[in-house]
C-alpha cells in the first residue's frame, strides 16, 4: 500500500504516508453512486487513487451545474474547506468511473498540517487548482456566448477522460449548462457541421 500511495501522490513523505496507512480506510465505489450531498456535514477528506468523481453545485430547482472532475492523486477541497469549520457541504459529488477513495478522519487536518510539509504543501496546491478551475468556471459563465461555452464543456471531459469519445446525452449536458435540451441539440449540430465532432447515438465523438 505504501508504494501505491507513493506513485498516486508522489509528494508526500514517507512519514505522511506512515500516517495514512494508520489512520486511513479505503472504499470502492461504483459509477453513478453519490458520495457526497449538499446538506450532509462531512467527517473524511477524499482522496482518489482510482476513477473519476464529478462534482456539482445544486440549484434550488433541483439543478445539477457541473464545476469540475476530481482525479487519481487529487482531493477534494471542499471537504476540506468544510471540515475546518465543521459546516455542511455545499456541493453533491457522484461517482462517473469506479473509484477508490482513501477516507482520512478529518480530525488529522489541522495536526498533519502543523506536522507535514507535504501535506500542507498538497493542501494549499489542492485549494489554489480548485479556486482556478472555479475561475475558469465563473469567466465561461460571465463572459462567454453558449455556443463557447458549450466548446469549453466538451474540452474539459475530454481533458479529464483523455479520450475524444465522449458518453454524454443531450440532455446531461444542457443540465450541467443550465440551459434546454433543444439548444444543445443545435449547437452540437452547428458544431457537427463545423466538423468539430460526429454525433453518435449514445455518444459524441470529438474530432479536434
């Protein structure tokens, strides 16, 4: 396990990694399970060594708006910004590849961050990735038409999968964008024509 840890989160030291392996427990996770709701007070901070986790802030509609993917080697900054100030999370995470995740009390926040230059080293590079993927977020929104920033969606599930097959319905996406399903639908078309992607049944496939 220490030399999984290792190759996961190449830059926590081998006393970190002591620590982990003591206090840590491991789950599996398959896809389309939800990890974490909006409301819930949280107890773990997340770690990924496996799979894809999606995370969403809710509307009061009911509406999912997608923010960002996390990833083997990343955490979730949320839990632990939440876990500091024991307030209840403000995001909903769903599993979309079977993940494992390494739980750590959040009771060894503060002492690890205090004991281990790494771990507050990775704490503080988890906060500043979150907080500039969030801006990047914020400026699709604000600034750009839905046509780019539909482009921008499509980039970052490719970015995040590394593939250029992307398993998304119409309808996923235009609730993730806060828009209907027929403007996707248009879009996607438009961009189809661009020969930008290839619309499939179950899939779309992009070309640049």
């Amino acid at each position: 396990m220490h030399s999984q840890i290792k190759k996961i989160f190449p830059s926590f030291s081998n006393e970190l990694i002591a620590e982990i392996e003591a206090n840590d427990s491991i789950k599996s996770f398959e896809s389309g399970s939800t990890i974490m709701r909006t409301g819930q007070y949280i107890k773990n901070t997340v770690l990924v060594t496996k799979g894809q986790i999606k995370v969403y802030r809710e509307g009061e509609d009911g509406g999912e708006f997608f923010m960002y993917y996390l990833q083997p080697g990343q955490a979730c900054a949320i839990s632990m910004v939440c876990a500091t100030k024991n307030e209840k999370s403000q995001i909903m995470a769903k599993v979309v590849e079977d993940a494992e995740l390494i739980m750590v009390p959040l009771s060894l926040m503060d002492t690890w961050m205090m004991k281990h230059r790494s771990w507050y080293e990775f704490v503080i590079h988890t906060y500043r990735s979150r907080f500039e993927e969030v801006l990047e977020v914020i400026d699709s929104i604000a600034f750009r038409a839905m046509d780019e920033r539909l482009e921008f969606y499509l980039k970052r599930h490719k970015d995040a999968c590394g593939c250029k097959d992307l398993k998304l319905s119409h309808q996923e996406i235009a609730s993730e964008l806060n828009t209907s399903r027929e403007v996707i639908s248009r879009l996607l078309k438009k961009m189809e024509q661009r020969n930008l992607l290839k619309l499939h049944r179950n899939h779309i496939e992009l070309l640049k």
